[in-house]
C-alpha cells in the first residue's frame, strides 16, 4: 500500500521543487524497494506495484498485498485465482440452467 501511495505522490501547487523532493525521500522510506530474495531487483518491485496498481481483479491485488508477495509469486497466485474465479463462475452459471443436474431423474407425464 506505501509503494501506491508513493508512486501517487505529485508536487503541489504551491510547493517548491526541493520541498516536493524532500517529501517524495521521506516517504520512500516507508515503502517496500527491496526483497529478501535474490530473484527481486527493482525492475520486479516496479513491475509488481504497477500490476498490483492496475489489475481489475481485487482478489489478486488483495492477495498480493497481504502476503507482500514479490512478481513471480504473484503471477502464479495471480493465474491461481483467476483460474478459480472463472470456475466458480461456470459452475454458477450452469447451476442457474440446470439445477438438477445431467442424470436427475424426470418424470414423464403418461397420456
């Protein structure tokens, strides 16, 4: 969430230049720019941030979030959850049709 709101960040109007950098340093500060893993660089935060920034599925970015998960992870888990999303949604929409199922039993009127 730190990482969101420092890339939000923007000079105000009547902010000088070095007052703006000065903000922008000391909010750095309290955002997530480094990983204990090897496999995380800066290029992998950023691209993190941004798909966590923009993605349309709450589900991923709020994954993402609370487990602090760094790119790769949230792309599996990421896949993992929309894949679930979409079944979840067949099975509804199917369930909607046919609620009792391909071998319920019916009865035939005689006549």
């Amino acid at each position: 969430m730190k990482n969101f709101l420092f890339r939000s960040l923007a000079q105000e109007k009547n902010e000088t230049f070095i007052s703006f950098c000065n903000r922008v340093a000391k909010e750095a500060k309290h955002c997530q720019f480094t990983c204990d893993s090897e496999q995380c660089t800066a290029e992998k935060t950023a691209i993190r941030d941004q798909i966590v920034i923009g993605t349309i599925n709450d589900g991923i970015r709020e994954e993402a979030l609370k487990m602090s998960l760094v790119l790769d992870t949230m792309r599996s888990e990421g896949m993992r959850i929309e894949s679930a999303a979409k079944g979840v949604s067949t099975i509804a929409g199917d369930a909607a049709l046919n609620r009792m199922g391909k071998y319920s039993l019916k009865i035939q009127e005689e006549g």
